[in-house]
C-alpha cells in the first residue's frame, strides 16, 4: 500500500504516513523510559512468566506476519516482536543502534561502514551481513510493494557489500547525513536469507518473541526467546488478539480477557482515568494535527494570506474541541519534542486583528475558501468546523466539504486548496524529505522551493551535528514564517492496561522503538 494514501495515524489501525520514510522506534533498553503503570501489589522489580494479552485493531483475512508487508499497527506489534531492524527511533525520533552495533561514513558521508552486534535468529544460526544484504534487496524488489522500499532509495545495493560475517560497507547514491534514519526506516526488518517470512511459513526472525501459532484476523501467540541479544523477555507468552472496535478492546481489557488495549479514544480514557480499575497510558507527541495550505494557488500562493491563517487559530480551543484535550498545542512546525526541533520560536497565539490587516493587504478582505475533511481520521470533522467558526470572525468565509474516507487522502494530494492533515512520528529529516521537498511525492502544501531544497542538500552533506541542526533550524524558520502547514495540535496516542501490568513505556510516540514493545513489559 502506497504511503501515499496513509498520511496519518488512521482510525482502524493503520500506521499513517510513515510510508516513504522512517518511523522508526525507540528507547534504549536499559534507559528509564518505561512507567510502572501499575498500582498493585509488588515491590517494583521486573519479575518472569506468565501471559499478556494485547488487544488490536486488525485487517481480517488478509493479515500478514510478513515483516515487509506491514502496515497495520498490529502487522507492526508483531513484526517486532518477531523480528529486528538495524536501527530504532527513540522517543526523539532521532536513530539508536539496534541489530547494528555501531555506525561510521566516510568523510563525504556517501559510504557508510555498519557493525553489526552478535546476534542469532530464533533457530540459532548468526545474524551476517548477507541477511542484512538479503533482506534489503528483498524490500527494494520492484515487483514487490514493501512499504520500505521508498526509504532504502538512498542506497546503491548493487555496491554495497558484505566486509566480513558481521560488517557491511553501504554505498549511497549521494550524500546522507541522515543514513541512521534509513536503517531504522519504518519496515526495514532483518529476514534470514535461508527462511522466507512469506505466508504459510513458520517465520523466523531475531527478536525477542518466537512464532507458535498465527489465525489470520483471529490471534498470534509467540514465545520468548531465551537467545534474545538484548536479554530475553520477562513474559512467558504474548497473544495478539484482534478487536477491530475500540467498544471491544476496552471491555475485553474491563472483563479481564485481556491486560493490554491499544488506541483508545480520549472519551473513554478520561471516563476511566479516575476509577481506578485500568490504567491509561498516553504517549505524547504522537500524531500532528494541521491544515495544509496548498502554496501554488489561490487563495494561499500569497504569504500574507498564509500568514493570516496561522493567526486566525486558535490552537488551545481546536486541542479542547477536536481531540477533546488530550494533546497539546502546535506552532506551524512538525515534530515537536523531536531532534532538531526549532523549539526557540515564539508561540503563535491567536491576533484577529492582524489576520484582518494581512487579508486587507493582499487584496482578500472578503475571502471564501472550502476546507476538505473527512472522518479518515478522529477529529477532522470538529477540528473543520471549529476552524469555520474561528475564521468567521476575520471575516473569512470557509466551507467545509465531507470527502469519501476511502479516497481522501489521495485526493487532497492535489486537488483543492486547504484540508485537514494529520502524520504520525518520524524524523523531522524525513518530514522535510517527503512532504516538502520540490520532487517530495506527498507534497500536500505545494512547497516548492529551489533554495529549500538546497538547504535539504546542504544538511545531509553536512557532518557536524551542530552544522546541520542550524541548517534544520534555518528551513524551519522559514515554514513557521511561510510554510503551507498550519500545525494546530499534536494528538496524545492512548492506551489502556491492567492494574498488574509492568514496564509500558510513556515515553515513546506511537511507531517509535518502545510503542507496542513486549520484551521489557511484565506482570506485576
């Protein structure tokens, strides 16, 4: 499935927007980002056994334990378990080493040597570079639609090769300061070159979890692995069950079917935070909020209207009413909290009146412009209409018009003028490289330009981290200035859990490292 139609974190489950790019995962075992969401019994120490039981929005019949096939956020939940990448974002999105031990380019950032750690597959023979080098020609197969397949464009694998059972020289097609990203790119699993993971095989991978059994749309169950390299899990089992709506998982988490429940909406959280009979965990800075002006066309190829429309929102009251508080608010930039952040810009409030001054300036005092929505995605439909109400007291006159869920976000690619947006986590590197770039493919605002680009290029040819940050800084600067996304909020990503359950990570957007991680969770 083409990113292209995946540019959120979508309500039945599906991983938006990381398409193209890394959406990696992470926090480092071993770092103190997991919180005890338990309150009972026991004296907080990590203890063995048992089974845990995650509920998941699924896909039916057609669900995969492919790791390159993944897109559903349950595909993802068990492909980790399953399965390792190189890489993992943290809750920073930036790239922490996973299956690579370490990394090094040379001085023109166009070859990159990677170390691979000791590690071995679930039937005990060694993780090599030829399985590294197997599993990546195997996503980059033009024949095959592995959503990972945009990410490793980058590299040259018909150059890059293996320098020993555990060293791999990737050459790239031109410079990428980023080149960690790549490795942590959402679906870039490591197979074992002599067992396929295709369908109606027992798939074995490197992670911290073996397969036992998989019923399509029904349930997976898979066991600890005691070889794991980063420590075998605390659990005994992990079931994936599949509750494709949010009714279910909650009351199967309630009547004590399962201890763990994934993507509950903030109605139902705040209607159980207080009662004490399951714990919710919410992941901060995990899905962006925004509309998105397209910059080639009227009414918004003028900067001053852009500008107008960023004053005119007022970000706390579309937090309150379209995500019904829970998130917090944007300042026209995407990632906040992540690495290279420009978190230096003043906050933009709302100013009625200078919106006014800008739209008489440009020549658009009367302004009418229609607003695509659609309910692809929780809060859409509010966050438009809440958007009409504040526009009207600028004199705005905004329309919003209901688009089909199926067809939506293709759609809005290219058609109309301003539309609801949302994108999950990724590198704020892989933002720009996807969305923003002159030949980036989900160009939803239009951005095109040449100088921008230029500075893309100068960031990724640039060694020094502090370098390259004041460059990010540089492009960010000129969004928040000029850009075409208007970031309102970003959305909390919520769970739900059993009193007894340990070690859920709080710290981790959704599709970073330790989301819908199982190896460093226990039973209390």
């Amino acid at each position: 499935m083409h990113h292209e139609r995946l540019p959120g974190l979508r309500r039945r489950g599906f991983l938006a927007a990381t398409g193209a790019a890394s959406l990696g995962a992470l926090a480092l075992p071993g770092c103190d980002s997991s919180g005890d969401t338990g309150t009972g019994a026991g004296d907080g120490k990590p203890r063995r056994g048992g089974r845990l039981r995650a509920a998941f929005a699924g896909g039916g019949a057609s669900e995969t334990l492919d790791p390159h096939l993944a897109n559903l956020f349950v595909d993802v939940a068990r492909a980790k378990a399953l399965y390792d990448k190189l890489a993992d974002h943290g809750p920073d999105l930036a790239a922490r080493p996973r299956l690579a031990a370490r990394w090094e380019p040379n001085r023109t950032l166009d070859r990159w040597q990677v170390t691979l750690r000791e590690a071995t597959f679930h039937d005990g023979r060694p993780v090599t570079a030829a399985d590294v080098l197997h599993s990546y020609r195997r996503i980059a197969d033009p024949k095959q639609a592995f959503r990972a397949r945009a990410s490793l464009e980058p590299i040259d694998l018909d150059a890059s090769r293996a320098t020993g059972e555990r060293g791999i020289e990737f050459v790239l097609k031109r410079p990428t300061a980023e080149f960690p990203n790549v490795l942590a790119a959402f679906g870039a699993y490591i197979v074992p070159r002599h067992a396929s993971p295709g369908a109606g095989r027992q798939p074995i991978g490197s992670g911290p979890f073996r397969f036992v059994s998989f019923a399509p749309g029904r349930s997976a169950v898979v066991r600890r692995y005691d070889g794991y390299w980063d420590g075998a899990p605390y659990l005994d089992e992990l079931e994936f069950v599949v509750a494709n709506e949010e009714s279910a998982r909650v009351n199967a988490l309630l009547g004590g079917q399962v201890e763990y429940a994934h993507e509950l909406n903030p109605t139902t959280a705040r209607a159980h935070e207080k009662q004490g009979r399951i714990a919710i965990v919410r992941l901060r800075n995990s899905a962006m909020q925004a509309f998105a002006m397209k910059t080639d066309r009227p009414p918004f190829h003028d900067a001053r209207v852009r500008q107008a429309f960023f004053l005119i929102a007022d970000r706390a009251e579309l937090v309150d009413g379209a995500l019904s508080g829970a998130g917090e608010v944007g300042n026209d930039l995407f990632g906040k909290g992540y690495e290279y952040y420009a978190d230096g810009l003043p906050q933009r409030e709302q100013d009625l009146d200078r919106a006014r001054a800008l739209l008489k300036r440009a020549g658009a005092e009367d302004l009418r412009v229609t607003l695509d929505t659609s309910a692809v995605a929780a809060g859409f439909a509010e966050a438009a209409s809440i958007f009409r109400d504040q526009a009207r007291k600028a004199g705005v006159t905004v329309e919003v018009r209901m688009g089909s869920k199926d067809s939506y976000w293709s759609d809005i690619l290219d058609s109309g003028t301003l539309s609801c947006y949302r994108s999950g986590a990724m590198p704020i590197e892989a933002h720009i490289s996807q969305r923003l770039l002159t030949d980036s493919a989900t160009n939803a605002t239009k951005w095109r330009h040449k100088d921008f680009d230029a500075l893309y290029r100068q960031a990724q040819s640039t060694r020094d981290r502090t370098e390259r940050a004041a460059v990010y800084g540089r492009m960010q600067r000129r969004l928040y200035t000029e850009g075409g996304f208007l970031v309102w909020g970003f959305a909390d990503w919520i769970l739900g859990t059993a009193r007894n359950v340990r070690g859920v990570a709080k710290d981790a957007p959704a599709n970073t490292l330790d989301w819908a991680r199982f190896d460093k969770v226990w039973l209390g």
